[in-house]
C-alpha cells in the first residue's frame, strides 16, 4: 500500500507540471528489465540493422485523426483521448520505433549487435501501417485532479473502454549484400477492455507502448527463426 501511495503521489507532481504548461513530448518506449537473455551461438556472430521502417499511415483514413487533433478530441460526440501526433518529441515515429526493436533485441541477446541505419549482416525492413491507441476521457479523474491528492485517490480504481490498433506489413530481410532472405508474417496486435485513464489524456501513449512491445517480440522470434534457417 505504500508504494501504491508514493506511485500516486508521483503521478500527482507530474501532472501538476502539464497543469502549468510544461507538457511533456512523448517517446515510443516501455520497459525491457524482465526480457531475459536468449543467447545462441550462431546468431551471436552476427548483426542486425534496422532499417527506419516506411510510415504509411498517412496514406489510410482511420489515421487522419492522428495528425489533425489533439490528445483530447471527440469522435462520434464522445471525448476521448487519443495518442496523438502532436505529443510525440521531433524524433519522426519510424526512429522511435526503430531505437524501440533495437533497444529489444539487444536486450534478448541473441545476435552479437542490433543496430539502426548501420552495416550489418543483416537488415530489416517494414512498414507502418497502424499504430494507434484510443482512451475513452474520465471526466471523473478530471473532476478529481482538481482535488489532489485526494482526488487522485478517491478516483483511483476509475475504469473507461480503450482501445489499440498496431500493425506492422511488409517485413522484410535483407543479407548484406541486398539478398531478399524472407518476407516475414505481417504483425498486428489489437485490444479491446477496460483501463485506468488519467486526468489530461496521456494513457492512450502509454497503452500503444505496452501493446507494441508483443509486436516486437513477434518480430524478434520470426527474424531470430529466418537468420537460423538460412544459416550463413
């Protein structure tokens, strides 16, 4: 309990830094502590690149809403919080996202180095295709924010519908020399329940990371099983 209370509590400085304008640029991230090392002989002879995957979202209607409004936006006359565009640090997303798989599959260990737009042994490639989260707004955390603390804890088991789209196509890799070696499976990771939200609309970032994390260990597994199978 009161680890829960200093959580709250740390929560509850930071937010009040967004309510004084010192809004904070969001970056595709999640933790990777508890990924345990998968070490293999062959692939820790090799390396990795990847390659800044081809963003395509712009070129589907369901993601305009990403780039034309805010965190906070209506659809269909309901508020809801959004993971948008605005939010994101001037890193362009296919950087964040591939720092992200780089950071992971160093993590699981397998090959010698995973790196992004390097030489290597080997090169990835894809597309984005999907990569959106949407958070039903709480107006019962908002009216408690502006309580404190307090507020905060009265509202702490608070619940809205949220909802996360990612998909990843075209995934591809490369020999060092340009060789196509496979076209991977497309990946795609959807949910759908209940989640805490909080006051000023940031959960929609946070569930997208969470959610992209098993897209990436998808990825990981298929890239790991190509590189063995074609075996130089």
């Amino acid at each position: 309990m009161a680890s829960k209370i200093r959580w709250i509590i740390l929560l509850f400085l930071i937010f009040n830094l967004f309510l004084t304008g010192c809004a904070i640029k969001q970056k595709i991230k999640y933790s990777i502590d508890d990924i345990q090392p998968q070490p293999n002989a062959f692939l820790s002879t090799k390396k990795l690149n990847i390659d800044l995957f081809e963003d395509i979202r712009n070129q589907l209607p369901e993601n305009k809403i990403l780039f034309e409004q805010s965190r906070e936006t209506k659809i269909d006359g309901e508020r809801v919080c959004i993971n948008s565009e605005k939010n994101y640090a001037t890193e362009t997303i296919p950087q964040q996202i591939a720092d992200m798989i780089a950071k992971h599959f160093n993590q699981r260990g397998t090959f010698g180095a995973v790196l992004v737009n390097e030489n290597a042994d080997y090169n990835l490639t894809g597309k984005i295709k999907r990569f959106y989260a949407e958070h039903k707004f709480s107006t019962a955390k908002a009216i408690g924010a502006s309580f404190g603390l307090i507020g905060a804890l009265a509202t702490l088991g608070v619940e809205t519908p949220a909802e996360v789209e990612i998909v990843i196509t075209d995934i591809k890799l490369y020999g060092k020399d340009g060789e196509l070696i496979k076209t991977l499976n497309d990946v795609e990771e959807r949910f759908n329940g209940n989640q805490k939200p909080d006051a000023y609309c940031w959960s929609p970032y946070f569930l997208v990371d969470l959610k992209f994390r098993n897209v990436v260990e998808n990825i990981a597994n298929q890239v790991d099983r190509a590189v063995i199978e074609y075996g130089q």
